[in-house]
C-alpha cells in the first residue's frame, strides 16, 4: 500500500512540475530592407531578425542574418519606441554585427518589454555609406 501511495505522490508532482513549466517564449521577427528606412533608400540589402522573447525573465534573443550591404556594417541595434515610419532612438545594442550572423540577447526592462510586445521595435543595420540605417524592419509576432 505505501509503494502505491508513494507512486501516486510522484505522479502527481511530475504532473504539476509538466504543467507549472517555463513561460513559453514569444516568436518574433522582422524582414529588413532600405524601403523600409525613414526615410527609405535604394540599398540592394536584405536581412532577416529571428527573435525570441521570454516573458517571465524579460530576455531578448535573437539572430540577425544580412546580405548585400553597400559596405560592412558598422553597427546594428534594436530601435524604439516607434511604429513603423517613424525613428527612435537605440533601445538594445547588437553587439558583433559587423559580419553575418550576429547572434545575442539582453535583458529588458519593464518598459522596453511594453514597447517591444505593443509592436514598437525595429532593427537597423547601419554602414559607412548609411550611417542613419542602411535596413531596417519593424519587429512583429
């Protein structure tokens, strides 16, 4: 009887600890060209951001891939708040963006997880020839 009773607790706790699991993250990503700078340009640069938020830590990963830049890229960074059309300031540097990939992440704070998770985010990669942005794209769901 006691072995029945301690296999019924172990369940039950293998049942809660499945089903209190981690927050899942947020899929993320935004498609980069210079049509989509403010204001736009003729850049034959094309680039993609894969993005995963976490919620219930407020960590920020992503992988940014990009091609056919007028020249290297000299930085890359998380822009907001602001809707597409719109400029912003920095809000999360992406260090080592000077080749492709460029992978990382950060840790937000409450306010930048708003701005990001309300569709105000976009990501730019800047170069010598652009240095406001050479593409850009907003950050979406």
């Amino acid at each position: 009887m006691t072995n029945t009773k301690t296999m019924l607790a172990m369940l039950a706790l293998g049942a809660a600890v499945t089903f209190a699991g981690p927050a899942f993250a947020e899929k993320m990503k935004a498609t980069l060209d210079g049509k989509s700078e403010v204001p736009p340009n003729t850049s034959a640069g094309k680039g993609t951001a894969d993005i995963d938020y976490n919620p219930g830590s407020k960590k920020l990963t992503w992988k940014l891939t990009y091609s056919g830049l007028s020249g290297p890229a000299t930085a890359a960074h998380f822009h907001g708040p602001a809707e597409a059309g719109k400029n912003a300031g920095v809000a999360v540097a992406i260090p080592n963006a000077n080749s492709s990939p460029a992978e990382g992440s950060a840790t937000l704070t409450d306010a930048q997880a708003a701005d990001l998770m309300a569709g105000k985010y976009y990501v730019n990669v800047h170069t010598a020839a652009n240095p406001a942005g050479e593409i850009r794209g907003q950050v979406t769901k």
